[in-house]
C-alpha cells in the first residue's frame, strides 16, 4: 500500500553526472527521513545519503563533495544529483523512506526495487 519507485539510472562515463529521483506514493500520512543506499555487486548494501524532513543531510563519506540529496516533501519525492562519477558508484541504488501511513499508528521503513547505475571507465 506504500510503493517507492525510483527512475534516473543507466549508463554513464567517469566523470559524468547523473540524477536520480524516487517517488513514494499510497497510503500516507506522513513521510520522515529518506534515504538512499547502494549495492554494489557482490558487496553489502550500503548507505549513500540521508535527508530528514527538515532538510537535515549526512552522506558517505566516498561521496561527500560529489553527491547532492535534496527532497520535494509536497510531492513526496527525494532526489541524488551525482556528479564526478567514479567507476566505484557502480550500483543498484534504492531508496527508501520511513512512512507513516493511514493506517497504522507507527512508522515503518519502505524501499525501491532499485535503479541500475554503471559507470565505465
């Protein structure tokens, strides 16, 4: 009843940029702090960035500088600018968001299905 569906991967050379967007949409009340994490392949997943509500941001430090997360709370969508990719951001990306719905008292944490991102070198 809560679906995050991300969009903006694909093919990119080293030092290019892409920008990635996730959507969430269904039952909500309210969504609090966002996020996106990665995995490599073969590799655990790991966190890329996060973003509360209020706009507060932290970010890994293999992307700090080169990363931007930002969100649309009207629209519920949170957004990755990346830029001066590395071959080493070769990744599903996934973001997720922790969601109070309608229907329930308690938050709970959501995630996309993921987003390819390849960069060549």
């Amino acid at each position: 009843q809560v679906q995050l569906v991300e969009s903006g991967g694909g093919l990119v050379q080293a030092g290019g940029s892409l920008e990635l967007s996730c959507a969430a949409s269904g039952s909500i009340f309210r969504v609090n702090a966002m996020g996106w994490y990665r995995q490599p392949p073969g590799k655990q997943r790991e966190l890329v960035a996060q973003i509360t509500r209020g706009g507060n941001t932290d970010y890994a430090d293999s992307v700090k500088g080169r990363f931007t997360i930002y969100r649309d709370n009207a629209k519920n969508v949170v957004f990755l600018q990346m830029n001066s990719l590395k071959p080493e951001d070769t990744a599903v990306y996934y973001c997720n968001g922790v969601v109070v719905t309608t229907y329930r008292s308690y938050d709970d944490i959501y995630w996309g299905q993921g987003t390819q991102v390849t960069v060549s070198s």
